[in-house]
C-alpha cells in the first residue's frame, strides 16, 4: 500500500479563512509504527500513534477510526490499520470545517463540504458520531467564540446533538485537565462570552459551571446596571476585557467575579450586599474542580473580593487605600496590579449603554502604589523602635505618601 501524506484540520481551515496558520497537523496513509520510527520520526502519542518530524517537529499522526468503548473523552477503540483512508480519518473528527485536507500537490479534499459550511460560516458536525465524544461540546462552544467575528453560528442539528450530550450525563466523565484546556483555550477568543451563551444554549453550562449558570435571571440594581441581568453582564465584562487584549487570565476572572450574587436570597434582590466575600468561596471551589493554575485562581479571588472597593477607590482615604493595597498583596506582587486594574475597568464597563466611560481609578492605584513602593524602612527613623513598631512607622510613612500624591487620570 503507497503511502501518503496530507496536510489536515485546522491549518486547512485557516488557510481559507485568511487567517495565521498557527501549527500544522498532518496524517499519514498507508503506513505503520514502524515505518515511522525507520525514517527517523519519534512517537509521542500514547493511546495512538502520533510522530514528530525529525526536523520540522510537526505532528504526523497514523490515519486513525475511532469506535466508542467507554465514557468520556478517552472511551475509544482506535483502529490505525494502513487500510484506513484519508475520509475514514476525516469522517471521526468534530466539525466540517476541520475535516478538510490538502495533499502533496496542494488540492483540496473536502468529502463533507467544510468548505461550504466556511463559506456559509456554519459550524456543523460531520456525523452522528460527533454526540460519542463529549469533549466536542467544549470545542464547538471554544470555536463559536474564536470565529465569532466571522459571523459563524452553530448548526441547530449539531446544537441538538450537544444537547443529547449534556442531559446524557457523558460531560461528568470528562477529565478536569481536558476542560480546563478547552475553557482556557475561549478565554483566549475574541469573543469569550459567546463561549459561555453556546454552552448555556445547550444544557452544559449547568453541568460544568453551574456556579455561573445560575447567575441567568437575577437582577441587579438598574441604577448601576442597565443591562439588569447578572448573567448578560459577565458576558459584557469578558467581551470588554477580550476587545481590550487583556489576557486569558483577565477573562477567566470575569467569568467568576460575581458568583456570589448567585447566593444572595430572592427577597434581597436586586441588591447584593457583601457578594464579594461570599463568592470566593466559590470560586475556589471552581478553581480546585477544574485544576485551573494558581495563577488564574489568586487573579479570579482577588477580582471577586476587590472589584468594589477598586471601583470606589476615589472617595476612599489613604488609608483606606493602602489597606486595599494590602489586601491585593501588591507589595509583594506588583506585577498583579495591571491584570487586576484591567479585570475592575471591564467589569466598570461591560455594563449596558456605558461601556465608553473612563476608569480613572487605575490612574489613582498605580500613583499610590508608586508612592508606596518609594517609601522604604530606610528612610524613617527607626531608632529604639521594635519590630512591630518599625512595620507601623513604615505604614504610616506610606499612607503619607499616598495623601501626598497626586492622582492622574486612567
């Protein structure tokens, strides 16, 4: 049997859109392990075998079927047998737009017209067998966020299938590693509130952050939040945040910042008094669930707990000011200070009819942390002071130091 090789996915893909070619993905017909290995290739893949280039260290991986065998994302038989055809391969891979390939002389080969559902930006699945991998959902929610300013939209054949998922049970199989990638992945989109809406639209976003899903119809005061809902508002912040080039990590604390207004009991609403201090909790409790990176969980609480009090920092005193400071652990981790003033200016934002508003609140935070930071134990007096003492004195210099400086605008 000749062997054969095709460029796959989602180079393909972009390539036709137009857009970067991030990495390239190729698949090999016709050949075996051992063939690669001979020709100098190395096996990276476990569970089936995929090869890095001894050059290029792109991946090649044997074409491959797939039958379902157990639950969750790693539930599959895989059969890489040479007999196994480019459109076998094709036919096992999520959506029609990543099941295109060109071969060596630069053809297209399309068996399921991916590249109509581009031109008609439809996301669609390739066939029923899309429902026996639950991680699918994730992945068309991850690309309705990516190409949403492309105009694309989920088929409502495909959004019925990730709805038999969803109610199937399937997504709760799913390893906290696998959906913490594709989350992180539309954190990174530009439009990762559209993530949230496509999961929701489909039943999944109660079953893998149901924490978020209950923020849907609770209202907020109208005075603060014209847009009302709790819910909508969170996809504003991480829109806002996104169209500011913020960072995944920014994002992903928006997506958590208001959890606590999902604790706050019906007769109170539409107030919410104290929803910063009760969401943490929770989003430590998201955090832990989904093994997300320290470095997203610290950002995600110190947004939930101090987005108000950042908000209100122009009628706060010095030393009101410097205990926010504090709080936001800034003097040892001031390199924290631009994520969190990005993740309070998109939550102050992403707010209905006021998303032009300036944020002059940054402005005053970073020329008080300046002024703190200029302030050090050397420069006070210290004499017959103890330990304690000298960390007062220290205090009290850069409270000082902060009602003597000025404050400049965002």
């Amino acid at each position: 049997m000749t062997e054969a090789v095709y460029l796959v996915g989602g180079a393909v893909r972009d390539e036709m859109l137009g857009l970067p070619q991030k990495e390239k993905d190729w698949v090999v017909t016709g050949s075996t392990p051992e063939a690669m290995l001979a020709a100098g290739y190395r096996q990276v893949g476990a569970s089936f075998p995929v090869f890095l280039h001894p050059e290029t260290g792109e991946e090649y991986a044997l074409a491959r079927t797939e039958r379902k065998s157990g639950h969750g994302y790693h539930g599959f038989a895989v059969d890489f047998d040479p007999g196994v055809t480019l459109t076998d391969d094709l036919r096992r891979r999520d959506l029609t737009v990543n099941a295109m390939a060109r071969d060596a002389q630069g053809r297209l080969i399309d068996p399921f017209d991916g590249a109509g559902d581009l031109e008609a930006r439809v996301l669609r699945h390739v066939s029923p067998a899309f429902r026996e991998d639950p991680l699918r959902v994730l992945r068309v929610a991850r690309f309705a966020a990516r190409f949403a300013p492309l105009g694309f939209h989920v088929h409502e054949e495909t959004m019925d299938l990730m709805r038999e998922i969803s109610a199937s049970g399937e997504l709760d199989h799913l390893a906290a590693e696998r959906t913490w990638a594709e989350i992180a992945g539309a954190m990174s989109a530009p439009r990762p509130g559209r993530f949230v809406e496509v999961l929701r639209d489909c039943g999944a976003l109660g079953a893998l952050l149901p924490e978020v899903d209950v923020l849907f119809g609770i209202p907020q005061p109208a005075e603060y939040h014209p847009e009302i809902d709790t819910g909508a508002h969170v996809l504003m912040t991480m829109n806002e945040a996104a169209a500011a080039r913020c960072g995944p990590r920014v994002v992903f604390a928006l997506m958590l910042h208001d959890l606590g207004k999902g604790l706050t009991p019906r007769a109170e609403w539409p107030q919410h008094l104290g929803h910063e201090e009760k969401g943490a909790p929770l989003v430590e409790a998201v955090c832990k669930r989904l093994r997300a990176p320290n470095a997203y969980r610290d950002l995600a609480l110190k947004v939930c707990r101090l987005h108000l009090r950042t908000h209100r920092l122009l009628e706060m005193r010095p030393g009101s000011v410097m205990k926010l400071i504090e709080d936001a652990d800034l003097l040892r981790r001031a390199d924290d200070l631009e994520d969190l003033l990005a993740a309070c200016r998109a939550d102050y934002r992403g707010r209905l009819g006021l998303e032009q508003r300036p944020y002059p609140q940054a402005g005053r935070l970073r020329a008080a942390l300046d002024a703190v930071l200029a302030v050090q134990a050397r420069d006070i007096d210290t004499n017959g002071l103890d330990g304690v003492q000298i960390g007062a004195r220290l205090r009290e210099a850069r409270i000082a130091a902060i009602a003597g400086n000025a404050s400049p605008a965002d």
